[in-house]
C-alpha cells in the first residue's frame, strides 16, 4: 500500500505543472493573441473612452508580465475576479450557481453512455462475426458522428412535441426545485424525501442526458468490444473454459479485465463529456456552465469568460488525477 | 516490411478487410455526394439561397423539396450551398493542424530529451481540454468569421497529429533500418525525412480522415453557436440554430435537413477513416 500512497502523492504533484500549461495557455488565447477581446467582443461601434474603461476593469491595460502574475496569483487564491455585468457578483459565485447544473448532466450522460456502450460492446463480442457485431459496429460509428444539437432536437421533436410527453427545456418545472443542498437537483430531492421534484427533475434530465450518453457510448462499443475479445482469447479463460467453469463466471473474470482500459477511455471522454454538454445545454436551455460561457460571451464580460475557462481547465486536471487514482487502485501493474 | 505486409494485406480478401474496403468506399461516396454539391451548388441548387422562394414555413412540396425557412428561403438550395463553408474550414484546418502537428511530433519524437518532454507536456494539457471549449475561446476573442473558425480549429487538432506522430516516431526510430541508416552516415535530417517520415504516412492519412470527421462537428458546433457565419450566409450548423426556435410549433424540416447533413458528412469521413484503419493497422481490429 505504502507504493500505493506514493504513486497518488508523485501524480497528484503532477498535477501543478499541467494546471500551469493549462492557465497559461488560457491566458494566452485570451490576452496575447491577435486581436483585443475587448474589442471584438464589444463590436466596433463604442467609443474609445469606453473601450478604455473595459480594458482598465478587467486589468487589461497593464503589461503583459504584470497580467500574467496577477492572473496566476488571484486563480491560486480562489479570486475569480467580479463579473462585469449587473451586480458585479464575484464570478466564482455565479460559476458555482451554475456549475452543479452541468455536473448533474454530465454525470447522467456519462453513466447512459459507459451502460449502452458496456451492451452493445460485450453483445458484439460474445457473437463476434455475426451479424449482430456488424450492427453494432455501426452503431458505434453512427452515434460518433451524431451531431449533438440536431440529435437533442430531434429527440425534442418526437418525445416533446409529437409525442408531447417529455419537457423540451430547463432544469426543473418552476416553483419545483428541491431544498439546496448539493445543488444536482435529483440528490437533493432524494436526500429531502421530495418525490415530486425528484420526478420533475428526473423527466427534465432525460432527453438532454440520453443525447449526450447515446452520441458517448460510441467509443466505449468499440473500446468493451475489442478488449474482451482480447481477453477472452487468453490462455486462462481457455483453462476455464476446459475445466467446465459455468460461462457467467467465466464473464466475470473476463469483464473485471476488460475494463481496465476502458477506465482510462473514462478520463479522456469527460473532456468530450463537457464539450458536448455545452452544445447539450444550449439545445435544452439547460442552465449550466456551458450556457453561462456562451451567454458571458454575448454580454461582453469578459471576466466571467475567463473564469469559465479557467474553471474547466481545473475541472479537467482535476479529473485526470481521479481517473489515475481509480486506475492505479484497480491495476496493481500501474504503482511505482 | 511495412509495404510487404500492407500488400498482403490488401490482396488477401478475408472477411474483415473486405469490411474495411467497403467502409472507405462507402465513407468515399457520401464525402464525392457532399463535394458534387459543394461545386457545383450553382447549377444543382433551384433557387439562390439567400433571397425568397416560397411562402415562409412551408413544409416540403414539389416545388420546394424541403420545404421553406421562416424567410420563404428555399431549405433544400440552403443545404446544397451550406455544404461550402464545412468543406473549406474543416479542409484548411485539418491541413493546418497537421502541417504544425507532425513536423512538430516528428522532431520531438527523434530529438527526445527535455525539449520533447516540455512539448509533450504542452499538448497533452491541451488534448486533456475540451475541443469545443477551446475553439470557443479562440473564436470568441479573434470575433466571429469565417478564417477566424479555421485557426480556431486548426489549434484545437494539432496535438492530435502531435501524438500520433510522435508515438510513432518513437517505434521507428529504434528499428534496425534507421540504425543501418544512421551507420551509413545519414544524419539526422536525412533520417527523419527518407527513412521515418515515409513510414508516417498511412498513420497520418488515417488520422487525417477521423480528425476530420471529428472536426466537421466541432465547426458545425462553433457555427450552431454563431461563432462562424452570420445571417443570410447559408452554413449547417447556424441554419440548425436559427431553426430551433420554430422547433416547438413543429416546422421540423428546418431541423431535420441542415443537421442531418452535419451527421451524414462526419459519417463519412468516420467510415473513411474507420476503414482505413481496419486496412492498415493490423492488429487493431480483430
């Protein structure tokens, strides 16, 4: 256990490095690029009076080193900086109203997506060369190229308007929301015994949530499928198999092995995870960090656009950490 | 070795890479279809695609086969034109990121050292950062247009050419043909380009075709959000966006037919690149 603890303690030190590259490479798209964002966020019709006073309160008018230091220096002490529209609010604050919104989404795609693609991944195996794994195989290339928004509308189309059955947008009906306590709103509902918010925000979540899981589990069919059949090709389930061990234990053993790189494939889908949830969110008018950017955007506040980029990028080392951790607990092979 | 191995591969008809050929030819007849009218919109097109055709919101007819916008503009003219603008961003930008990315791979790869490591550190942090995301930022601070989306984009897929080609750099470097190479006297340079680079190319062709389906939805989702084009200029993902709010009243073709169209191209390119795999990475698939 003690190389256990070491390895987690030497990758999360990894970690400094890579957020490093990661805010620079923000700071750079945002400050040093051709182009003043200001500027062209704004739009060309405002006086340079104007111009100048937004440059000053996002603390764009001083040198470039002195910006990089300040940025580098706030983001490490949790300051965001103030949102440039309404009430100033800091803009940690307003990413956190907005945060748990894009949390519950993606957590629900992704656990459709790692189901569907677990199915159709062991059926394509278990009936390799059928007809069966053809099909399959071509729901996984058929799901990779959907394209989240007309897929999401689509969807809206059939259940929410012809079938009229399910909502075609928002978190939750209005007046419904659960008492906050997490925020993901079906945790909460659970957590206050509220069953009508609990269904409320369970029909809410289902299209987007199934958009993004369908358009995901693509690469997890492929992924299930191939690594069980390399698995099941290996000499000890061969020995298995010749002893007259029953064919569900068999799938045990097999599956438990299958999966180490699938959780790997986990890390790096929940970058896509969040990209998409950006497009499933604008579809579905789903109030999350996704239209929070997009809407930043639009108002020309500037600040909040930053601290949404810089709050994924956390976001994404933080979750590579988790993924190397859970690999590292799984695989003994991978401890150093 | 590799040209032996890849002939053998091709001539012998098993069942698998019979799939693999078809996959291309089939990913190659949707990619012809979209190209056909992406050059020739002017004449397959009935009508200009920007100016009235019919009475606004009128479901598909005979004379307007799918149907009019909320504009009275022909939907089917707006997707035949609308395939212009995917082509040349996500063409000029795939030939972008990888003119950056495998040079890039190739000589980080060879060299190795600190300077490999540093790189490597720097598009892994950017491969781990959300693609969408990023190309949002660029796009958001450069300002919407049309050369704005292919930079955007073209930084988003550099690191993917990156890895590929430095992985593969990695393999090669060791093998016994560079090393006879490097004893008859071939420096570095020379090495890289007659003995490694050669070797990169079916790699590079593959990623370049799933790259690029990858980042026709990133374009079609930049331009969905109105980073690309702006009204009339007829481009898939913004026709999409400005179809979603008739969506509720259930004028389902201006959904149905510009988003269709993102999903049939990327597919193309997916089956290309899917295939193309298949055929010359042995191993991969079983």
């Amino acid at each position: 256990m003690a190389s256990l603890k070491a390895y987690i303690a030497t990758r999360a030190l990894l970690v400094i490095p890579t957020v490093i590259i990661l805010l620079t490479l923000v700071f750079f798209i945002l400050r040093i690029l051709p182009g003043d964002p200001i500027a062209s966020m704004v739009g060309q019709k405002v006086p340079p009076e104007v111009l100048e006073k937004l440059r000053e309160e996002a603390g764009l008018n001083k040198p470039l080193i002195v910006q990089y230091v300040d940025y580098i220096f706030n983001i490490i002490h949790g300051d965001f900086g103030r949102s440039m529209i309404w009430g100033k609010r800091p803009v940690l604050s307003e990413i956190m109203d907005r945060f748990p919104a894009t949390l519950e989404l993606t957590i629900f795609g992704f656990i459709i997506s790692v189901i569907l693609g677990v199915i159709t991944g062991s059926v394509a195996a278990f009936r390799r060369g059928s007809k069966l794994d053809a099909s399959m195989r071509v729901y996984s290339i058929i799901a990779y190229s959907l394209f989240i928004p007309w897929f999401g509308m689509v969807l809206q189309m059939i259940f929410g308007v012809y079938f009229d059955i399910l909502p075609i947008g928002g978190r939750i009906s209005p007046g419904m929301e659960p008492e906050r306590i997490t925020s993901l709103y079906v945790l909460d509902s659970i957590i206050t015994l509220n069953f009508k918010a609990l269904s409320a925000s369970l029909i809410h979540l289902f299209l987007p949530s199934l958009t993004l899981g369908i358009v995901l589990s693509g690469a997890y069919t492929r992924l299930v499928r191939n690594n069980l059949i390399d698995v099941l090709s290996q000499d000890y389930i061969t020995a298995y198999r010749s002893r007259g061990v029953k064919n569900m234990k068999i799938v045990r053993h097999a599956m438990k092995n299958a999966f180490i790189p699938v959780i790997t494939l986990m890390g790096l889908q929940f970058a896509i995870l969040l990209a998409g949830a950006v497009l499933t969110e604008t579809t579905f008018s789903w109030p999350g960090m996704g239209t929070f950017l997009l809407e930043r955007i639009q108002y020309r506040d500037y600040n909040s656009v930053q601290g949404a980029i810089v709050f994924y990028a956390l976001f994404v080392a933080l979750i590579s950490l988790v993924v190397d951790v859970i690999y590292a607990l799984i695989d003994p092979r991978i401890r150093y | 070795m590799q040209v032996k191995n890849l002939a053998t591969k091709i001539f012998r008809p098993i069942i698998p890479e019979a799939e693999g050929r078809n996959m291309v030819i089939a990913g190659m007849i949707i990619v012809a279809i979209v190209l056909f009218m992406a050059i020739f919109a002017d004449i397959i097109s009935p009508y200009d695609p920007t100016k009235l055709a019919g009475k606004p919101l009128s479901p598909p007819s005979a004379q307007n086969l799918m149907g009019t916008d909320n504009l009275g503009r022909d939907v089917f003219s707006r997707v035949i034109y609308g395939s212009r603008i995917v082509l040349m961003v996500v063409f000029s930008a795939s030939l972008v990121s990888m003119s950056i990315g495998v040079p890039i791979g190739l000589i980080s790869g060879y060299f190795g050292g600190k300077l490999d490591r540093a790189i490597s550190m720097i598009m892994d942090s950017m491969y781990a950062f959300p693609s969408l995301i990023l190309a949002i930022a660029i796009a958001a601070v450069l300002g919407p247009s049309v050369v704005n989306a292919v930079v955007a984009i073209s930084v988003v897929y550099v690191p993917t050419y990156f890895r590929m080609t430095r992985g593969q750099t990695l393999s090669l470097k060791s093998r016994l043909f560079v090393e006879a190479a490097r004893a008859a006297g071939a420096g570095n340079l020379r090495i890289m380009r007659r003995y490694i680079f050669p070797n990169l190319v079916t790699t590079v062709i593959v990623v370049f075709s799933l790259s690029i389906a990858d980042a026709i939805l990133t374009e079609a989702g930049l331009s969905f959000l109105g980073f690309i084009v702006t009204a009339p200029t007829p481009d898939w993902g913004f026709d999409l966006s400005s179809g979603r709010p008739y969506l509720p009243s259930g004028y389902w073709w201006m959904i149905t037919f510009p988003g269709a169209m993102v999903m049939i191209l990327a597919l193309g390119f997916a089956l290309i690149g899917e295939g193309l795999s298949e055929l010359y990475a042995p191993g991969r698939e079983r």
